[in-house]
C-alpha cells in the first residue's frame, strides 16, 4: 500500500492491509502525538511508515531511538507531558527497557500510553522466542492481544482510551505471523491529537521514594484489579463465538486469543464441531467472574485452550476454577500437555489436539494427516536449503574474507586460534559457508560483553576478535567497550560503521551522516545532529586505533595481520556505507538530478561491467571462497534436464548484472581471482547477447 | 454460506512472488464475487536467494462458486493454508514448489514455471552432498500428490513471445485463471494488472497468451 493512502482521510473505505500498516494507521486514527521505535522484526515496518508520517505532519512526532530504554522513556514523558504515545519494539527490546517499565506505572500516566511490541514464537528472524507476557506476572501491565488486521487497528484506538481512562499504560501484545499477515480494513475517522504539552508537577505521584512508591503500587495494584472486575471493558475486548442460536450440545469449551483464534475457527471448520470458544482480547488481568460465567453457561466440563508458547491463560484458567469456581471443581483443563510450548501454532496442531476430546465423525482427516507425513519425512530433508549469505557487493564480504585468511595464518605461523564473539546486525552471516567466522551470538551488545570476561581469563594460544556494528554499537556497545578500555584487556574490536540500521530495512540512526537522511516532507524531523562515530571513538582514547575502508583485501589482510598480533585493546573501525542502501541512495540522487535537467531517467544505472573470460581455470576461488552471490553458473547444456548427478556436467561462470553493482562496489572479484581472469569493461556485454539471442 | 478457495505461491526471492501475492489480494478486494480476502508472506532471513512463499485465501459466495468447504460469509480465516488445502499452486521454482508439498493434494492444480534456479550452496558449499531433484523427478512427485500439473519452462516461451523472460509470471497467472475461471474474472483480473504493474500492456498480452495456452494444446 502507498505511504500517502495509509494515511488518507477516507473513512468508511475498505483497503487491503497488513498488520503492521494497521498498527501504523491506527496510531495516526488515534492523535497519537509521539512515537519513538528501535527497529526489530516484526514490527520494523511501523517505524518506518510512522517516520514518514512525521514528515509529513506537523502534530505528529516520530523517534528513531538509539535503544528500547530510551523509547519507552521517551513515550512515558510524552505521556505524561499530556500527550498521547506509543512505544515500539520487538520482544527483547523489552528486556533492555524493562526497568522504567517495573516502576513508572506506580506513578500511571497521563494521556494515554501504549507498549506495542512484537513477539516471534517461530523464532524467525530473532535469538530467542521469550513470551513477553510474562512480564504482567510482576508489571501488571494490563495486555491486549488483536487476532486479527482490523483488530490491529481498532485495539490501538481502544487501548488508548482504557489507558486513559485508567491512568495507566497497556502493553499490545502481537506475534510476527499477524504483523506480516494481510487482511481487509475499514478505515475510520481521524482524531485530532489532545495537544496540552503541559505537564502538571505532583511529587506523591511522580517522585517514587520511599512511602510514596509503596503507597503507589498499592494504588497501580487497585486499577489493575478494577480492570479486572470491570464487565464492559470484557464485553468490548473478549468475544463469545457460537455457531448458532441453539444451547451448543457439547460440554467443551474453548479459550483461546489473537492469531490462534483463527486457527481454531478453522479447526472447529474441518472437523466439523462447533463448541462455544471464548476469544480473549484482554489476556491479562483476567476477569474471573466472567471466565467462570462462561463455564457454567455453557455447562462446560472440559475447557481446552489454545496459545502459543507458554501456558499464560491456561495457568490463570486454572487458578480461577481451582480457587474460586466452587461449582465448576469437577473441570478438566488441557492445553500445553497436548500442544507444543515452542515455535508457532498452525491449523494442523489445533486439529490433532481437538480431535483428542471430540467424537470427529471426519475420521479420515487424521489419517490423511498421517499418511501425508509419513510421505514427506522422506522427502523433505532430502532437498537442498538455500543458505542466507551477504548481498551483492557487501562490504563485509571482503573483511571476512581478509579475515578469514589472515587468522588461518596466524594460526599456521603462531600457533595462536583465534575466537569469534558475534552480536546481532548483518555481520551475523559471517557464521555461513564458506566464511564460517562466527563462535556465539547471543544479543545487542553482548559480542564485546561476553568477550570481556574471557579475554581476561584465556590461555594465551587462544585470543578474542568481538564484533558490533554501529546501530547495536550505540544501543549497547558503548559500556561494554569502555569497560574493555577500563581493564586495557587483550582484545580486537572489530566495529562496522555501515551508516544504517541495515539488517531491519535500513532505518536511520545517530551515525548516520546529515546529508544521507531520509527526508518525505519538510515538517517535523526529529533527527537533527548526527554524530561521527570515528570521531566518537577517537575520543575514548584507545591507543591502538585503526580506521579503514572496506573494499581493499590487501589493505585489510596487512592491517588484521599487524594489528591482531599486538597487545592490549585494539579496535577497528570498518568505515564503508551498506551497499544495498548506497546503490539506492545513488540511484535516488541521480534520479532526482535527471529529473531537474528534465532528461530521461532511464540512464540511472551504473555504465561500469564486470565479465569473466571464457578461458577462466575455474579455480572456485571467486565463486566458492569470496562466494558474491553476482558471480554464477550456469550448465552448459541448458537442456539436459532430467540426468541423475548433476554434479558431471559442465558449468560455465558468469557475472550476473542485474545483480553486480559497480556503482559500490570497485569489482572486489578481481583482487579475488589469482589469474586476472575478471575484467572490468563501459560496453553493456549483455545487451551484445541479447541482440544475438533475438535473432 | 461461503467457501474458502487457497491460492499458494512459491519462488525465490526477487522472482515475484510477493508482488503476485500483492496482485492476487488486491483482485480479492474488488472482485464482485470474493466476499473476503486474507493472505501471508513467508520469507527467509536472507534479502536474496532465499526460499518465499506467498498465500491468498478467498472467501466465495457459495451460490457462485462451491467447493464443499462451508464458512459464515462474513467469517474470520486464518492467512495460513492447513495442510493438503491448496487449490491453486503457482511454482515459479521447481525445488521451492515441492518444498511446500505439504498443502498439495488431490483437489490442487499446480502450475510449475520448470525454470531452475540453482541454490549456489548445491553447486559449491554447503549443501555439496544434496542434488537438486531433476524437474522430470519433481513433475513426477507432484503427479503424485495433485489433482493436475501444468509444467512447462515458462520463462523460455516468455523470452520467445516478447524478448524478455520478466513475462513468464503473467503467463503463469493466465494459466491458473483459466483453470479457474469461475474464481478469476478475466476482465477484472486485466483491470488489476493494468492498475498495479509496470508494462502493463505486454503483462496483459502474456496473461491472456497464458489463458489460452491449455485450449490451444
């Protein structure tokens, strides 16, 4: 969907959405007034699309934070300066901001606040599938959870409003399979943001010392139960689904929230039953009267829950029938016994578990299950992955190669191994085939973290290279490497200064320099100053800096093999731009400057091409061992397609333009291949082919 | 009462299968006849070369179109396929196509683009030890599963028709609208590719050479 229709005055209109856009559309419905976000999947996106909507808007305020502490600090002030905000990350950036979060709701707020955050049960683009919300147990953040786009839109809108009319935050609580699913959305009417910007002084309220924190926890813990007893505010959020005006004729129940409730429904579907589900909106506090209320309605005497990850309702569920249900004492509860407490849920798994406790009169469908699994067990694994890699013209690609070989013969010479601590960012993928670089990764700033204690514990065969990039260098890198310089421990730091937040979709960030930033609109931009990360560094006053380009493997392997034989701390600072965000970045300037001299835009590609000849040894070196995925091969006899071992055939080497980009990158290839067999050419050597082909 | 009709698409990164998932939501929305449209991306960490896969979910009046799947017209459906429930498959990539075998069964027809793309880690790396099936053993174990497969190098006739292979997907969509003529309304489904892609005239001319491509054979 365009930028300018996600934030379109049209309600009343019907447009295709995904989740993150309705998260995104709703924040704008709602006059939310600030923003702030550390990119992470799933929710990277909002970001980006709020970003925009504060360049455009002169109400509206967004912030690229340097970490999730900040962003949720930030909103809290924005909060309770009167204005409504929205904090924004994925499911470990609550870990980072989890302290303001254990205390500032004693003091509540004053416009309305959410915590939007995104969780990854599938662990598919993260380090870990923590279920955040565990975190009530001891916040006693009240969450919500949408099931699906349309609720992602309007539990925004209500969230808002119950935090306001309590005082205090509420945490939306989303999983990665909704932020990136579509649906249909009604789009609503735009409120214009409460705009006091007045924050009014209240020591017993915002000073929490001694008896007054106790005596505003005790209050925060009233609300909380409030919101529990309160029967509109579940009537508005939960939902009761029947299949029809009729008494439902089995006594099984089911609970279950967000995107699994769509799942049962489709469940309930094929197996052709139709028991009372309870849908809950508002997963936290529980209400119990109610829970109990939909028990005895509905004569349950087995209650089945559906969630992911860990077992949240069920545990409350329990709780309530076990203590306060005197009727209900003879109920059965099931749910993690049966279904999986890791990775996501899907249709399949909710039908194996009901088809445990209801008579299914489909039988077949189970065994058509079976019989499917059995087939694909031995298939499946038998197929080739395809392996993440950096992209084309990465400037990483030739640091990890440079490394790779000089740690190899330092190890030859020295006898010294050479240990890898990774961290989180797109240097990550140093740990593929064939550059294999990577020991540990564990999270955002933890490579030089870890790296600090056993640099100081190691046998001296063995030395420490930490990585970080310069987005997880400022969100928490900066103590760690401080606390290096601090002991002067036997360590290299190796810190990717690639000028973009590059791995969630080139976010900008504080090294970013001014010139590169993205600009929609001349309104409010918050990001004014950046700050030079070398100059940064530099400052700190570590002895043994080095500072270096990327794109050099000679250059590289001289100042790894120097610098890595020193002692002490030594860190290196890989100043290069991302690739992928410089080509466009180049693109996007010389575009905008054709455009000014009105000629056609056509011509904005790099005129440089890189062809390998055709007497090439095929060595491997450059396609194998430097791996750029622009370099490729193709079988000879294109033909030939039903033989057994593809490996016999023959294979002819080329470089794929559509993919190579010798605007960035000066063909890195050539320094790779030993016999020059890589050559650099201004005449198009496809569009010669092309021509042959067509006639 | 409305039926569900799942449309599964498979590919590499960069091949086009979100943008087809994209196009195929959109008719969703304005075609008289869907009542509701949800659908799903599912890619891989890698920005390239990965293995993508696109869903779209149609609810259809069942007076119109039955397929013995009975929903509430207005109901919620989850964007992921259960197993065996596909009913169109587009595979734009062999390997990526039986990779998702798991949603092909006796009700799918499966158009496959036999075009390979090679996953560099089968050719050096990794994966040296794992062979990419050959397309005669992927034709035959999809055969197995669906109800039909439409096989044919696509990329090729695209090349041969209009000089260029980017057509190929158009030509794919043409086919799988003519299997299912009562779901795709060919007049709405040209306004949708003139509305949302570039080139659009040669997009429909691929379109309707795939829509007559089975009757012509």
């Amino acid at each position: 969907m365009k930028l300018s229709q996600l934030f379109e005055d049209a309600a009343g209109k019907k447009v295709l959405m995904s989740g993150n856009e309705a998260f995104a559309r709703g924040i704008f419905e709602a006059g939310v007034r600030f923003a702030a976000n550390y990119p992470g999947t799933p929710l990277s996106e909002v970001g980006d699309y709020l970003k925009y909507l504060s360049d455009i808007s002169t109400t509206f305020t967004f912030d690229y934070a340097l970490n999730e502490k900040v962003a949720l600090e930030s909103c809290i002030g924005a909060s309770w300066a009167n204005s409504r905000s929205v904090a924004i990350f994925k499911h470990l950036g609550l870990n980072v901001a989890a302290d303001p979060l254990h205390t500032f709701p004693y003091s509540g707020v004053n416009a309305g606040m959410l915590i939007l955050c995104g969780g990854d049960p599938g662990i598919l683009s993260s380090t870990n599938a923590q279920d955040n919300r565990m975190y009530s147990l001891h916040t006693k953040t009240p969450i919500i959870e949408p099931s699906n786009i349309q609720e992602c839109k309007d539990f925004i809108k209500e969230g808002l409003r119950l935090s306001e009319l309590y005082k205090i935050p509420l945490y939306i609580h989303v999983t990665t399979r909704l932020c990136h699913s579509y649906g249909v959305v009604t789009l609503g009417e735009i409120q214009e943001p409460t705009q006091t910007g007045h924050f009014e002084k209240d020591p017993n309220r915002f000073v929490n010392t001694l008896g007054r924190a106790l005596n505003n926890q005790k209050k925060y813990f009233q609300i909380v139960s409030e919101v529990a007893k309160n029967r509109k505010i579940f009537h508005l959020l939960n939902k009761v689904k029947l299949w029809s005006k009729e008494k439902p004729r089995s006594n099984i129940g089911i609970i279950t929230s967000g995107i699994c409730y769509s799942y049962v429904l489709q469940a309930c579907h094929k197996l052709n039953i139709k028991p009372p589900i309870l849908k809950l909106g508002l997963i936290f506090p529980i209400n119990r009267e109610e829970i109990c209320h939909f028990a005895n309605e509905y004569e349950l005497n087995l209650l089945l829950v559906v969630e992911e990850l860990e077992p949240f309702i069920e545990t409350f569920s329990k709780r309530v029938f076990c203590n306060f249900c005197n009727a209900m004492r003879d109920l059965e509860i099931h749910g993690k016994d049966y279904l999986p407490n890791t990775g996501e849920l899907n249709t399949d798994l909710v039908i194996r578990f009901f088809a445990n406790f209801f008579e299914v009169d489909n039988k077949y469908l189970l065994e058509e299950f079976s019989k499917k699994e059995e087939a694909l067990k031995e298939i499946l694994p038998m197929l080739p992955i395809r392996q993440p890699t950096f992209c084309p013209g990465c400037q990483y690609r030739p640091v990890f190669y440079a490394l790779k070989k000089v740690t190899a013969k330092i190890y030859e010479e020295m006898g010294i191994q050479h240990i890898f601590s990774g961290d989180i960012g797109c240097y990550t993928l140093s740990e593929a085939y064939p550059y294999q670089l990577l020991d540990w990764v564990v999270c955002m700033g933890a490579g030089v973290g870890i790296a600090n204690g056993m640099a100081q514990i190691l046998n001296k065969n063995q030395k420490l290279i930490a990585y970080i990039g310069d987005s997880t260098f400022f969100h928490t890198g900066i103590q760690p490497l401080l606390n290096a310089l601090k002991n002067n421990i036997d360590l290299t730091v190796l810190i990717f200064n690639n000028y973009w937040t590059a791995m969630t979709g080139h976010q900008e960030l504080i090294a970013t320099p001014e010139q590169f930033l993205k600009k929609y609109g001349d309104q409010s931009s918050t990001q004014e100053k950046s700050i030079d990360l070398i100059n940064f560094v530099s400052n700190m006053g570590i002895e043994n800096l080095v500072v270096t380009d990327a794109y050099n493997i000679e250059k590289l392997e001289r100042i790894f093999y120097n610098t890595l034989q020193k002692k002490g701390l030594k860190v290196i600072i890989i100043n290069e731009e991302c690739a992928l965000e410089k080509k466009r970045r180049i693109r996007r300037e010389k575009k905008a400057e054709l455009s000014k001299t009105q000629q056609p835009s056509n011509k904005v590609k790099s005129e440089t091409y890189y062809t390998i000849s055709d007497s090439c040894s095929k060595c491997n070196e450059c396609i194998e061992f430097y791996g750029c995925p622009a370099i490729n091969a193709l079988y000879i006899d294109e033909n030939i397609e039903a033989n057994n071992d593809s490996r016999s055939r023959e294979l002819r080497y080329y470089i794929d333009e559509t993919m190579c980009v010798p605007e960035v990158c000066p063909g890195v290839c050539r320094q790779v291949c030993k016999n020059q067999m890589i050559h650099k050419t201004m005449i198009n050597p496809y569009l010669k082919d092309e021509k042959k082909n067509s006639k | 009462m409305a039926d569900i009709f799942n449309i599964l698409i498979t590919g590499v990164g960069g091949q086009g299968a979100v943008l087809l998932g994209n196009l195929l939501r959109t008719y969703g929305l304005t075609s008289p006849l869907i009542k509701n449209v949800v659908g799903t991306e599912t890619r891989g960490v890698s920005q390239r070369e990965g293995s993508v896969s696109a869903t779209t979910r149609y609810l259809i009046d069942s007076k119109i179109y039955s397929l013995d799947q009975k929903y509430e017209a207005d109901e919620l459906i989850s964007a992921l396929i259960p197993l065996n429930d596909a009913h169109l498959v587009l595979g734009l990539e062999p390997l990526e196509t039986i990779r998702n075998l798991k949603y092909i069964s006796e009700q799918t027809v499966v158009i496959l683009n036999t075009h390979q793309n090679f996953p560099r880690n089968v050719l050096f790396g990794s994966e040296q030890e794992k062979k990419y099936p050959s397309v005669a053993y992927i034709i035959d174990l999809l055969d197995q599963f669906a109800r039909r497969v439409i096989a044919m190098n696509f990329n090729t006739l695209s090349q041969t028709q209009f000089d260029n292979s980017i057509y190929a997907n158009s030509i794919i969509l043409g086919v799988g609208a003519q299997e299912f003529r009562n779901v795709f309304l060919k007049k709405e489904m040209g306004q949708i590719i003139r509305g949302n892609l570039k080139n659009a005239e040669t997009n429909i001319k691929a379109f309707e050479l795939g829509y007559k491509l089975i009757s012509n054979y």
